[in-house]
C-alpha cells in the first residue's frame, strides 16, 4: 500500500504502544460513556495488541493504520445518543517479515475466537487467499474493535487485496467473493469501478467478525484523479439529496477531496446473498494534508456538525482527550471522516492518529 523509506522515519515518542494508547484510549471513554465502559474497552484493546504492545513503539515497523505510520487509529461517532467508540490495529512482528505479519495476523484471530467468542467461519473461507505462504505487500491486515456502550463489544478484520501484487488485487477480491457465496456481488463492484481499477483501486477487503445475519463485507477503494464531484456520482446512490450532502460534505473538510494530492475513499458495503445482496456506500475523505493544521481542520469539522445539526461536543472532548500538543502547532492529527445517510439522520464519524511516529506525516498512496 505504501513505501516508506525507514531511514526517513521520525523519531518515535518514547513509551509501548499498551501504555501510550490504552491510557489514551481510556480516556476517551471515560469522557464519552458510562461508569466501567472504559475497563472494557481498555481489556479489548491490550488483547488486540498481544504481545507486541509492550514492545516500544521505536522497535516496532511502520504501520499502515494511520498516516504517520503509528499501528492505532481511533473512530468516534459523533452522532446519535449513544458513545460509539471504534479502533483499527494493525498487528505487527517487531522486525517481522511478511511471513511474520502474517502470523500475527492470525494469532489476533485466534484470541479473538478464545476471549470474545468472534466468529471464524468466514475467516477460514478467505484467510488463505489474503495471507498465502508468500506475500508481495508490506501490510497483511488490521484488526477493528467497535465498542458500544452497554454492549459487548464487537470486532471485524481488514485484509489487503493487494497482497499478492497490484495488479492481482481486482482478481483477488473477486475470489473472495466467490469463497464467501458472494460471487452476484462483482457486478455491484464493477459498477463501483466505474472508471476501471487503475483509478478505482481496491485497497482493503472487510468482514465483521460476527455470525449475525446483519453481518457486512466491505470492498474499500482508492480513488485516484477524483473532486467532490465524482464522489458524489458514485456515492449519491440516485439520490440528488444525497450527492449535494456528499460533496458538501467532500468540500467543507477538503475542498476538491483531495484531488491531485491525496486519493479519497469509498466503502462498498454488502450485505445479504445472492441475488438478494444489498449494497451502501460510505465517503471518507482525507484530513491529514487537507488544512494548514490540526485548528483549522476543527473549525471545519464543527462547522460541518452545526450544519447537520450535531453537537460538536462530542467531537471537542475527545479530540481534546487524544491531543498532547496544541492544535494550531502541526496537522496529523486528523486522518479521514466519514459520512452515511438515512432516515434517522447523519452519521458522521472522525478517525484521529495517535501521532506516535509524526504529527506531520506526509503524503501517501500516489
């Protein structure tokens, strides 16, 4: 997904990433929920990042979750009454190889199975082709905990359909489908890629670890030479009110998305089987390179919530909570947003960087 010269890397902030993230990650919850929700979101985590989280963040590889290379990325829901809290990790091998990522990969799921009960029968269906015995990509998979307060909390992977090469990943996904009895879905996907996977590249490959019929797959895409515009062709679903919110949406945060500097994201969500497979599309825009700083991006996040009629409190507290330096002072702070409609109203999300390796990374997937 993306080539970083180590020699080139920041000096990382002192301390493991259990103590650094899983205080911070507290945090957070403790501000946004109830009594003993932060217990249980700390005990997740710490069992997410076995047993490499107590190694220290300098030894460990450059991550692919956020865009400073730090291997955490927190989501907060800032809409609807109830705390939503969501983290990505990507499991690491300190000095690993791909066969080494691989095998993280695989032990998280195996925890996750012993502690929490997450299903594995659609793991086992695509494990093999997303983590084969020799890989050609530097990142193999992340791992997502969504914890809801007053619920167990829940947990999907990310797989790289890049894994066996850029050029195989169109080929990839559509493997996996038809592993997963998924296969009527490609056409939903080839109608995504409306301008061919050159442009349109399948970046990350999702399942929710959970036997639930509501359970998702996801196809995540890189949009490359993209505006506002085109996201809201291809996310308006037919809806004129949908594609004006959507490209409100892309230019308030980042004027044209992004374009010509760093690609925005869709996700393609599927749900069903056969020719009963319904399918929704979320926009992410990048946040990282889209403003002068980590203030400006703030006022523009808020502005955007007053617009959708959202309180920005929730957002205040815990970009606050997660920020050890003052906002205006640098700009990695903020990594994408998202935006999905319905009859209940936006739901609006933001993905912040623990700015482990950098608070200014650079930019990323040309």
């Amino acid at each position: 997904m993306n080539r970083q010269v180590t020699a080139d890397r920041p000096r990382a902030v002192p301390g493991t990433l259990s103590a650094l993230c899983g205080s911070a990650l507290e945090g957070i919850a403790r501000k946004l929920g109830p009594n003993g929700w932060a217990e249980q979101v700390r005990t997740a985590f710490d069992v997410l990042v076995e047993p490499w989280g107590t190694v220290p963040v300098s030894d460990l590889p450059f991550s692919d979750v956020s865009p400073d290379g730090s291997p955490v990325e927190y989501a907060i829901t800032l809409t609807g009454d109830t705390p939503v809290l969501q983290l990505a990790v990507e499991p690491l091998a300190p000095h690993g190889d791909y066969a080494a990522r691989a095998e993280a990969a695989r032990r998280v799921m195996s925890r996750l199975a012993s502690h929490y009960g997450a299903h594995t029968q659609r793991w086992d269906q695509v494990a093999d082709i997303f983590l084969p015995s020799e890989g050609a990509a530097d990142h193999v998979a992340m791992y997502g905990l969504e914890a809801v307060a007053g619920r167990p909390p829940q947990f999907k992977v990310w797989f790289y359909p890049e894994v066996r090469g850029v050029r195989r990943a169109p080929e990839t996904v559509a493997e996996a489908l038809v592993k997963l009895g998924l296969e009527e879905a490609w056409e939903t996907v080839l109608g995504h890629a409306r301008r061919g996977f050159e442009r349109d590249r399948p970046a990350l490959f999702s399942l929710d670890l959970t036997s639930s019929a509501t359970a998702r797959t996801k196809v995540y895409f890189r949009h490359y030479d993209s505006s506002a515009q085109h996201m809201a062709d291809i996310c308006g679903e037919g809806s004129r009110r949908t594609a004006a919110a959507v490209r409100d949406f892309c230019t308030t945060l980042a004027g044209n998305t992004g374009s010509g500097v760093q690609p925005p994201v869709t996700c393609l969500a599927l749900n069903g089987s056969g020719r009963g497979i319904r399918s929704s599309v979320t926009p992410y825009v990048p946040l990282w390179i889209a403003a002068p700083d980590d203030a400006v991006m703030g006022t523009r996040m808020t502005a955007l919530l007053v617009r959708h009629g959202v309180s920005p409190a929730r957002y205040e507290e815990a970009v606050h909570a997660l920020a050890r330096r003052p906002l205006s002072a640098a700009r990695g702070l903020h990594n994408y947003a998202s935006l999905q409609l319905g009859k209940a109203g936006p739901r609006i999300k933001v993905y912040l960087s623990p700015e482990l390796v950098s608070s200014d990374p650079p930019v990323r997937y040309q």
